[in-house]
C-alpha cells in the first residue's frame, strides 16, 4: 500500500512541475491573480517566448532599412516580430517611458513635491524639490513667515552648479526652454533664463528689505549637500506641488525634460549627483536585458543614452503587471486625443487606440508604447537614428501594424 502511495506521490509531483509553467505562463498572460503579477512584476527575470509571425516580419523586412530598430510583443507576451532588436539606438525622450515608472514605483499617486522654509535662531533656509509649478507667488507665501529682527541670514538651499545639467546635453540645448538648468529651487522650471536662481535671490532680497527696512539682510546661497543645518532645525512653512501622477503627465504626455530630471532626482535621491546608475539596476533587478544600454539622463535629452527596442517592449510587457499600471498608462500621450500624438490620427480608427511616448532629437525619432487592436493590447517600440528621419514611415508603419490581422 506504502509503495503504491509513493508511485501516486511521485507521479503527482512530476505531473506539478510539467504543468506548472504553463500554468504560471497562462496566469499571468491571463493576468488573473494580483498577487502573482505582483510577484512577477518585482521577480528578476522574464517570462516570455518568440512566437513566428511571417505577415508581421515581411511588413518589418519590407519597409524599414537599417536605421531602424522595431520589436513587437502580443498581449500574452511573445515576441512576434523584431527588426535589429539588440542594437543600441538613441532613445530620444522614450528615455521617459523608464524613468517615470522608476518615480511611479517610488511614490504613491497622490504625493507632492515640497517646497519648504526652515529656521534656525535667526537664521532661514530655503529648501525646495524641484517643484516644476513653483512662482513668485508661492515664494511670498513662503517668505512671509520670516519676522523682523536686526539681522535676518537668509539661505537659499541649492545643489552645486556643475549638476545644472546632465551629462551628454549639448551647450545649444542649454540655451533653449527645453534644456533649462535642474535646479531644485526653480521658477516655472527656469523656462525663462531671466528668472533663475540668482534672480530669484535678487526677488527674495528685495522682498526682505521692503518689508525690513531696519534689518540687515543677508541673503547667499548654500550648499544642498552639507546637511549639518538641519540639526535644531524647524520647519515653518511650506508650498505643496501638484500630485505626482500629474506630474508624471506633464513629464510623458507632454514630454517636459525638467519635470522628468526633477522627479527622478526626488524618487532616487541624487540631487547632488549626475549618477543614473540607480535606473539601470532597478531595470536590471527585473531581468530585463539592460547589459548594452547605458542611461545618461532621465528625459533623453543627453545624447549618451543608449537602449534597443527589446529591452523597451519587455519592460513594458512587464509594467502591465504594476499594480499602478492603469494609472503609468494614463500619464502617456494617446493619438488623436492629448499630448504629442494629439495631431495624429485625428478622427481617424486609429484616435484614442495608442498610448505612447514619442521621442525626438536630431538625427532621432523614437515611438513606443501600447497599441489596441481588439481592446488587446500590443506593445510597439520603433526607434529611427539617421541623418534622414522618416517620422512618416513610423507612424505609417502603426496604422499597418493595427491594421494587420493578429498573428
């Protein structure tokens, strides 16, 4: 009897550890249980296959040349075609798609940046966390809070000025709104070069003396990483930003470079550093395959970056295990209807179809996101590096893929 239950015993085991991959495959392409996307979403590997689709290849082999990299994965997680996956393109600011998720799994949705004034005796400090929203008006309200006395010290807390800007973003960037300083005391996002932050020490200067007209004021900068001050330090008011997902939606629908560098200095606690590093393990400890990419900035202005279409597909096959999916997904661009891809497809099959991120620099174009055909979702990433950029053929090449037969 003993031997029988043994045989029975062994054979059920077996039978477990046949089946169990598939099960675990079906479960998650399924998506049925929360607690195991969760796990999957957090294990360092992934779970995925290459699935032979001829119609897909030949649209990829017959339209694109070799300044294109395309991957294709289908709602249950295969591969289903690919075109120079592995090679290292510029990602322009689909760079976003990465780090956005990185400061969504950091955070909850309704989190703020903080601007903050401190007091020490006599002695204030500014301190603030890139809030991309701050003005003038949210200083005063700060400000107000200082009172009188023969001497005010009044420091404006700030990172060094070598880390204005990450590595790899060109001098001509720097000149323009879009490649603005990251400062974590910034008006408007320094969008306007007459505003920065020794403007606004002149603002806070002038403030004081106004309304001081018997004090001393001293007004000076100070160094953000020398964090004795905050001993017998106390907070005396603050300024709230909006939520993080709306800044999140600022950063990918609307692909704001400062809200991206701001929010993900806040989430990996770099302030005082140009190090991403912490962006690259993070992917890295999912599994997904980051050994050739090399992540230089978190919007994609730098041109140091460098990723392949797969790794964009696999990760973001595995955000759709995240249990803020729905929310990451909602901060992208949708054709037809906001953002980037608001002009395109315009009353056409294809608006409100795809949730995106486009990327665009010289030389680059980049277009990855989530296609629905069927209310399933594919997941798309096209990157173009060339001295002839066909925007064109990338977003033809969605509209023949959405409107090709599923494979």
């Amino acid at each position: 009897m003993n031997v029988i239950k043994k045989i029975y015993s062994f054979f059920f085991i077996v039978l477990v550890l046949v089946t169990s991959p598939f099960l675990i495959r079906y479960l998650l392409a399924n998506q049925k249980i929360t607690i195991l996307n969760s796990i999957y979403f957090n294990f360092p590997g992934i779970i995925t296959k290459n699935k032979i689709c001829p119609t897909y290849d030949a649209l990829l082999n017959q339209t694109l040349d070799d300044s294109f990299s395309v991957s294709i994965i289908n709602n249950k997680g295969e591969i289903i075609s690919s075109y120079n996956e592995d090679v290292p393109r510029l990602p322009a600011s689909n760079q976003k798609l990465f780090s956005s998720a990185y400061v969504l799994s950091k955070y909850k949705l309704n989190n703020n940046l903080k601007t903050s004034l401190f007091k020490n005796k006599n002695d204030y400090y500014l301190h603030g966390q890139g809030d991309p929203d701050l003005n003038y008006e949210h200083i005063i309200e700060l400000i107000s809070n200082v009172k009188e006395n023969k001497i005010i010290n009044f420091n404006i807390v700030e990172i060094d000025s070598k880390l204005y800007w990450p590595n790899g973003w060109t001098n001509t960037d720097k000149l323009y709104e879009y490649g603005s300083p990251i400062t974590s005391l910034a008006i408007e996002s320094n969008h306007n070069k007459y505003d920065d932050i020794y403007a606004l020490k002149n603002f806070i200067k002038n403030y004081l003396k106004n309304k001081f007209p018997n004090s001393k004021i001293n007004i000076d900068f100070f160094d953000s990483e020398k964090t004795f001050y905050l001993k017998n330090i106390k907070e005396i008011n603050k300024v709230y930003s909006t939520p993080i997902l709306s800044l999140l939606t600022l950063t990918n629908s609307e692909s704001h470079n400062f809200t991206a560098e701001s929010l993900f200095k806040n989430a990996s606690n770099t302030w005082n550093d140009n190090n991403y590093i912490k962006l690259k393990r993070w992917l890295e400890n999912k599994g997904l395959p980051v050994t050739n990419a090399y992540f230089a900035d978190a919007s994609g202005l730098s041109r140091k970056n460098k990723i392949t279409t797969k790794l964009v597909v696999l990760f973001l096959d595995k955000m759709r295990y995240f249990n803020d999916f729905k929310a990451y997904q909602s901060t992208l661009s949708i054709t037809g209807v906001r953002g980037t891809l608001a002009k395109r497809f315009v009353n056409s099959e294809l608006s409100g179809k795809f949730f995106g991120k486009t990327g665009t620099l010289s030389n680059v174009f980049a277009l990855s996101g989530f296609l629905y055909k069927n209310e399933k979702p594919i997941i798309i990433s096209i990157i173009q590096n060339s001295n002839n950029i066909d925007k064109e053929k990338a977003f033809k090449l969605l509209r023949d893929l959405y409107y090709l037969k599923s494979c």
